[in-house]
C-alpha cells in the first residue's frame, strides 16, 4: 500500500509542477535557473524519450497500460517486505500515469526541465520522466543486490 502513496505524491508533483508551466509560460519561454546549466522551458512532446514516435498516441496508450499493469502486479507479488524494489515501482508507477494523465487528456506531454549535461542540451523533461528513471535506475540497484546475495549464498 505504502509504495501506491509513493505513486500518488509523484503523480500529484507531476501534475502540479505541468499545470504551472501551462498556465504560466508562454509554449517555448525559458527561464534561467542556473546559467548555462538548468532552465525552465515551456515543452511540448507528442512522442517518448527524445521525441520518436511523433503522434503514436494508441502505441503509447498499449505500451503505457502493459507498463502500469506490470508494475502492479509486481508491486502485489513482489514486493513484500523489499523496500528498494517497492520504492523504484511506486517511482516508476507514478512516472507512468503522469505522462498517461497528459497523453489522455492534453494528447500530448508537457516538459519543462530543460538541462545542459556537459554542454549537450538534453532533451526537455518532466517530474514523471524524472521518477521512471529514477525507478528503472532503483530497480537495477535492487537486481544487483540481489544477485550478489544469491552468490554469497551459492559461496557459503
Ligand atoms: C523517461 C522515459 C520517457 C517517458 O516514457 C514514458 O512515458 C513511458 C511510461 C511510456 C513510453 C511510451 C514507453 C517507454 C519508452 C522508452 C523510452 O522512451 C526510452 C527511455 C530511455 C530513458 C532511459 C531510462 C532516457 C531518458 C530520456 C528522457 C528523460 O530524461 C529524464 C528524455 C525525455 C524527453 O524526451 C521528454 O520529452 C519525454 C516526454 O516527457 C515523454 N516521456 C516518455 O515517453
């Protein structure tokens, strides 16, 4: 249950920090946070990660509620009693369905997270972009960690 409230307060940040952008930014404005670092640049996406997929709407719908879907058969199954992976599920979750909640209603994603990684301006994100990656990146920590105890109980 814990890990569905973790979703709720990503889906809630998510939602709210898009709502300001759309009401407050002209689309394309930017704002400097941190120069030549970290701007707030009103955002657009019709498609995923890098803008492939322009307009793939029901492409995005099938793969977003096979995502969802496995997610919360995991989080059923799997994550009783393992914090970590039940942590990076409810991130990925909540990344999930904020981009879903956009996709339904807006037919397409607002970002506004507008970084420059070593001068590479990286594609316009969001709070839900943020949290799946955040999630896939838990749950490779939580593989490996138990991986590594498999060994040691294969060793002792
Ligand atoms: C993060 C997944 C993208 C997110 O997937 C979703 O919604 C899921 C739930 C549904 C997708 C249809 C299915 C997954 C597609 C996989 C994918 O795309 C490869 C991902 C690689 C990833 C390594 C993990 C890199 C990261 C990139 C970015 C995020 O950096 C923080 C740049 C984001 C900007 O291009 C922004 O315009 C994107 C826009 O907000 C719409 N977002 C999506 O489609």
């Amino acid at each position: 249950m814990f890990y569905y409230i973790i979703a709720l307060f990503v889906i809630a940040l998510d939602q709210y920090t898009k709502w300001l952008i759309v009401k407050n930014f002209e689309l394309g404005e930017s704002v400097k946070v941190i120069e030549d670092f970290l701007y707030i640049t009103s955002h657009r996406n019709r498609g995923a990660a890098w803008g492939i997929l322009q307009g793939q709407m029901w492409f995005f719908y099938v793969i977003t509620v096979i995502v969802i879907i496995g997610i919360i058969y995991y989080i059923q199954k799997e994550a009783k009693g393992k914090l970590l992976l039940g942590v990076s599920l409810g991130f990925m979750l909540g990344g999930a369905i904020g981009n879903f909640i956009d996709r339904v209603f807006r037919k397409e994603v607002v970002d506004f997270i507008n970084t420059y990684i070593f001068g590479y301006d990286f594609p316009v994100f969001n709070i839900a972009d943020s949290a799946l990656v955040i999630g896939v990146g838990l749950l490779m920590i939580q593989m490996l960690l138990e991986e590594r105890e498999a060994k040691k109980k294969e060793k002792s």
